[in-house]
C-alpha cells in the first residue's frame, strides 16, 4: 500500500503556517457535501461511462465483481456440498425430452425445475440456464385463452397453444435447436417451497421473533450485518443450476448461456458478472440506468453503491451478449447505457459482440419477438447453423401437473418453515466463518480474503481516499498554541468535513487526530491539554451527522417496506461515511508538501466510545498512514445490534470477524487497544509521545 497517495498540491502544515497568505489561494469554502442530500434509492439514476483504456477497466472489473460476491454473501463462495441431483419424469416430446430436477444447492435446500434435451443431440451440444422473473408460478402454469390471444394481436406471440407460456416456449425452441435448457424455479415459485412468497417478493416489516443474536432471520439486522439475503440465496442457486448443468454428459462446457427476463434478468446480469465459464449472456428488460428492480429478491446490501445494471453487464465483455429494450425503464437503453457499452466492447475490438434489440413498442416481456432475438443470437455467437433470423415453432404446452417434481415418490420438503429459514442461514453463517478463520491463519489470507472485503463493506481503500483540501474559517491565539476552525473539503467524492486544530506554536512535527463522539466539542480535557504542551498538534473533527446534527441514526430511503436492502443496497452506512471522513483528514496530512515546510513527522489516531471503533475501521485502511493508534473499543460488535438504523449498523459488519477483524488488520501496526481486556500498564498520552 503506499503511504502517501498522491492528493493536490497543498501541504497540511504549509496551511496552517503561512495560514493569511494561503487562504486567499484555497477553493471555495464548500462542496455542498452531497451525503446531506436524501439517500439514493432503486429509482435513481445509475450511468455507466465506458473506460479510456483496458488497464483501467481491469481495476474496476476487478473492483465491482468483488462487491457482487461480497454483497451477495458469496466471499468466500460457501462450500459447495454434493448436489445429489434427482432426475425423473422423463417426458418424450416433438424433437426433445423434458425431465423433473432437483438437487441440494446447500444440505437440504433444494433448487427445483425441468430439463430440456434434444433427443438426438449430435456430440457436444451447447448449454442454456433459463432464470425467469417474476411470473407467479412461471415454469408451472399457462396463461388463459384471452391474454395469449391478446399478445397475437399486438405482435408479441405467434401461437394460441405455445403462445400459453414464455418460459416453456423458449426451453421447447431452444431444445429443438440442439440445445439443453436448464430451467429453474426462483425462491417461493412453481416448486421451490420452501420460502414462503411474503418472504422472498413481498417482505414488509421487521419480525421481531428472529431478530435475535442467535438463530436469526432474513432481513434482521443479523442477518445483514452477515450480508445474508434472498438475492444472494438465488444467485447462489444460479451458480449451483450451472455446476448441475456441466455433470451432463453431452454439455460442451465451452458454449454455455443464460437469459432471462425481468428478476430473471437480474439473475443474468450477476451470474455473468461473477461465474466465468458461461460463453454468452442476454439478460431481457432488466439493463437500464433507470430503475434497478423493485423487489426484495433484485436487492441486497452494499450492492449498488456506486455501480449499476449496465456496469454489471459491462463485466461480461468481452463475450457475446445480448439485451433488449421495452416501454419501461429500459426504454432509454438505446441513448442511455448501451452507446457506453459499444464503447467498452470497442476496446476490445468485439463492437459486434453486444447486441441491443429494440421493443419500446411492447410493455415489459421477453415475447416471441424478443426470443427470436436471442434465438438469432444464440445460432451466430454458438455457429448452431441454422437460417437467420430464428423463428420460433408451435409446440403443445404443459401444465402443473406433467411438470411438477414432487410426487408420492419424491416428496416435498416442509413449505415455508420459519425453523428451515433459521437453520439455513446458521449453516451459512458457520461455513463463512470457518473460511475466514481459516484464512485469518496467514498474512496471504488476510490479504487475499478479509481486507478486500472490509474495504467493501466500508466502501473505500485508503488508496481511493480522495484529493483534500482546507479551508479555514475562524481562528484564535490561545497562548501558547493556536486554535483553528475549517472544513476539509474531499473534491473527488463531494464530501466535507468540520475540523477544529489546536496547533502548538512550539510543534514538533507531530499531529494526533482526536476523535470523540461529541466532534469538536469533545476537544478539551487534561490528555488533550498534554499533548499540546509536548508540541503535538491536535486536530477534531465534526464527522457526518455529529456535532449540532449528533445523534442521529441512519437515514432510510422512502420506501415503506423494513428491508434494510432499499438503504443500504444503494447508500454506504453512517458509520461507513463516518470512517471516509477520518481517511479524508489522513489523506490531506499526507498532501504533497510545498516549499520549506515538512510533512508532520508522525501521524496518530485516537478514538474512544463509538468513535473509537471508527477510528479502528479508518485505520485497518489506512495502514502505516497512520504511525500510532490509540482506540478503546468498549467491547462492542456490530453483531449484536437490534437496529438497522443504529448510527453504527454496518452490513456485512459482524461477517469478517466484527471488531476482531478490524484489530487483525491492525496487528502489525503500532496499536493501543482498551476495550478488548487487559488494560494497557501505559498511559494513552504516554504512548502516543513515544
């Protein structure tokens, strides 16, 4: 890590010497820090801007790939047991077979659906993941006379009979093109039993009976401080669905595809983004700069936060892939979101490898229309052989009953059991943990493992920390020292910061940053009074929402339903923006010096109460930035709050080993740790001026 990343060109302490002179010289006195604006939601506006060079990109790739597994709770991806796999019913068709699946994604949750296999493949044959969205019943049921007709009459299906069902319509063509199709049920659908509907679509307020330290629920603030939820639950499936798929004999494993619509879009976008054997992608109405997916299923926190849909597709370039626009919030995709993507795919010189297909003519779908489009797609890219453009034919559909998995002889797992739901996520949670203790065992595995996942759920590295500058605006002569008040201005995220200096007119070239959970006002008292007369300078600081606005909780967006995934899926935490505003103050003391005047000598951080976790989390970032930190704890762990809208609720906080976790990534570093035991025998100003 390097110590001093390059900021502007202002020194801290060329500042506060030549203070008269330089002010006149400063940027304005402030940004309109923008974490004061309300919180971002699902509804906002989420552009892409395609990369100038690859190098750049890979970083970035690399970057937002680590926050969908981390968001997801998939880092470290969670053992992967036996998927047992049942395969029955074997259904003989007109030029394919349709069987009844299910395996174990994890012990005893079960991922249910039908395979689809041409009855005569020739060789190898390529490999199609079907995720559908949120159709009621998708695989399982057949749309009525009427709506089908409907759809024939505007031009979205072609056939009373097949035009009953999208999902078995596409699975049917796909089939008869020489193709098998994996087609699953998503959490609470057709099969998939055992998450109740209201759970994984529908969730609307916090339960209190699993809102507990132990055995706890979803969307408790357990279960997202351990980043457990419904969409990492699925995307899970998905990537089991395609270990499934290549135990199949006849898959070649290099020409495989997913597609899918709406939720089942979603699902695309993040398996693509995350699971490098698939060869081709087309996620359907979900690709947008607009709305990101309204549901609870589409959500997860730490997420979005500074990425998007169409980002999300950018990490499959550059292999084919294909999307679609609609009359709904893709419908600006062709100005908005895919010119960037062109761009990208351009880098790569595969311009001709994404493909946008028009349909702001049609409501939200994946029709006959837009299926033909990924049909013709699909035939080019896997050179399947067959006349372009690819037009679906007329198939029987089949209902509830020929489909299902579960008979008398392969019974149903228990529906929407409350104790399953607890067991599972306990599972969960003691297999991550396992592998972060494992890991924690050796520098490359903090290194590999635990730092580039705390550096997502705090949603910055040190080496981001920003360009900083000072403004000061009142100032005192106090003797033997001077005080200063100002705001740090961080111009790359738009951030400010209060700070308060009591600067010793004898200094030593050294400063303490003291953070109290009062900001400025907590700057008083006898250690701070000693620092001071040793020539230390002591600066403070009003970090978000704390000194006249402190006590305030995190904020949430309007959205009326208690899943803490519509906040923080798309905002960092308050205690997360709390610990970027002590970067912030790090970084400008490490400002390239001007002139005569030195870099301070050595930097310390202090911190107790809340503050003092924050000063922990700020410095495990930090690194050797800061020389000495001195942090009293108190013992607490993110783990064991009730609340997601605690001022110190993190998600993903309690996962890497909560607060102890934080100390490993400071064990190599000069550290002071009350809280946690023993007391230190030394004075905290004693060891501060060593």
């Amino acid at each position: 890590m390097e110590k001093f990343p390059m900021k502007r060109s202002l020194s801290a302490f060329t500042t506060l010497i030549a203070l008269p002179l330089m002010a006149a010289m400063l940027p304005p006195a402030h940004c309109e820090d923008v974490r004061q604006a309300p919180p971002k939601d699902l509804n906002g506006y989420f552009p892409f801007e395609a990369p100038k060079n690859l190098k750049d990109w890979d970083t970035r790739r690399e970057e937002v790939r680590r926050r969908i597994l981390v968001a997801e709770g998939l880092w470290p991806m969670p053992t992967k047991n036996p998927l047992n796999p049942v395969i029955h019913g074997k259904i003989e068709c007109d030029g394919y077979t349709i069987e009844k699946v299910y395996f174990e994604s994890a012990p005893g949750f079960y991922v249910t659906g039908n395979l689809y296999r041409p009855t005569h493949p020739k060789g190898k044959v390529p490999a199609i993941l079907l995720a559908h969205g949120h159709w009621q019943d998708a695989r399982l049921s057949l749309k009525d006379e009427k709506s089908t007709r409907e759809q024939i009459a505007i031009g979205g299906e072609r056939f009373e009979d097949g035009g009953r069902s999208v999902h078995q319509a596409l699975c049917v063509q796909a089939a008869r093109m020489g193709c098998v199709v994996w087609q699953w049920d998503m959490l609470s659908d057709s099969d998939s039993i055992q998450f109740s509907r209201e759970i994984v679509h529908g969730f609307k307020k916090q339960r209190p009976e699993v809102n507990t330290t132990e055995n706890w629920g979803l969307y408790s603030p357990q279960a997202e401080a351990h980043l457990q939820s419904i969409m990492g639950l699925q995307t899970l499936n998905a990537v089991r669905g395609l270990d499934f798929v290549l135990t199949l004999p006849e898959v070649d494993p290099q020409r495989i595809a997913v597609t899918g619509a709406s939720g089942g879009g979603t699902q695309t976008m993040l398996l693509s983004a995350i699971d490098d054997r698939l060869a081709l992608s087309f996620p359907v109405v979900m690709v947008s700069t607009s709305m990101q997916g309204g549901c609870t299923c589409e959500n997860t926190s730490l997420l979005r936060i500074g990425t998007g849909n169409v980002e999300f597709a950018a990490l499959f370039a550059p292999k084919p892939q294909g999307m679609n626009t609609a009359d709904d919030w893709t419908k600006e995709m062709a100005t908005k979101g895919f010119p960037d993507l062109e761009k990208l795919y351009s880098l790569y010189g595969k311009k001709d490898s994404v493909l946008l297909v028009r349909g702001e003519h049609f409501k939200h779908n994946y029709n006959a229309v837009t299926r033909s489009g990924f049909y013709t797609f699909l035939n080019k890219q896997f050179k399947l052989g067959f006349e372009s453009p690819v037009i679906e034919k007329d198939y029987h559909g089949l209902d509830r009953a020929a489909l299902t998995v579960w008979d008398a002889e392969h019974p149903a797992p228990k529906a929407a059991d409350p104790e399953f739901e607890k067991s599972l996520l306990r599972w969960f949670h003691d297999d991550a943990q396992a592998q972060i203790k494992k890991a924690a065992e050796t520098p490359e595995g903090v290194e590999s493992m635990i730092r580039p996942a705390i550096e997502i759920v705090l949603g910055r590295s040190y080496a981001q920390g920003g360009e900083v500058d000072w403004k000061l605006t009142d100032k005192k002569d106090l003797g033997k020292s001077i005080e200063m008040k100002g705001v740090l201005t961080n111009w790359t995220y738009k951030e400010e910061v209060p700070v308060c200096w009591l600067y010793p007119k004898d200094w030593k070239g050294r400063v303490a940053i003291w953070l109290d959970d009062q900001g400025i006002a907590g700057m008083k008292g006898k250690e701070i009074d000693e620092l001071v007369a040793a020539g230390v300078a002591v600066v403070g600081a009003d970090l978000i929402f704390q000194g006249q606005d402190a006590g305030k909780q995190n904020r949430v967006v309007e959205n009326p339903r208690e899943a803490p995934c519509y906040t923080y899926g798309y905002n960092d935490s308050l205690f997360a923006q709390r610990v970027h505003d002590v970067l912030s103050i790090i970084c400008f003391l490490h400002n390239t010096q001007v002139g005569d005047h030195p870099h301070p000598k050595s930097i310390a951080l202090v911190g107790s109460g809340q503050s003092g976790v924050i000063a922990l989390a700020a410095r495990a970032l930090a690194g050797s930035a800061v020389d000495r930190c001195a942090v009293d704890t108190g013992g607490f762990r993110f783990g064991k709050l009730t609340d997601y809208r605690d001022p110190m609720f993190v998600p993903g906080g309690a996962k890497y080993l909560d607060v102890p976790g934080l100390i490993l990534l400071n064990s190599k570093l000069a550290l002071r740790l009350e809280g946690e035991g023993e007391k230190p025998a030394d004075s905290k100003v004693a060891w501060l001026k060593q």
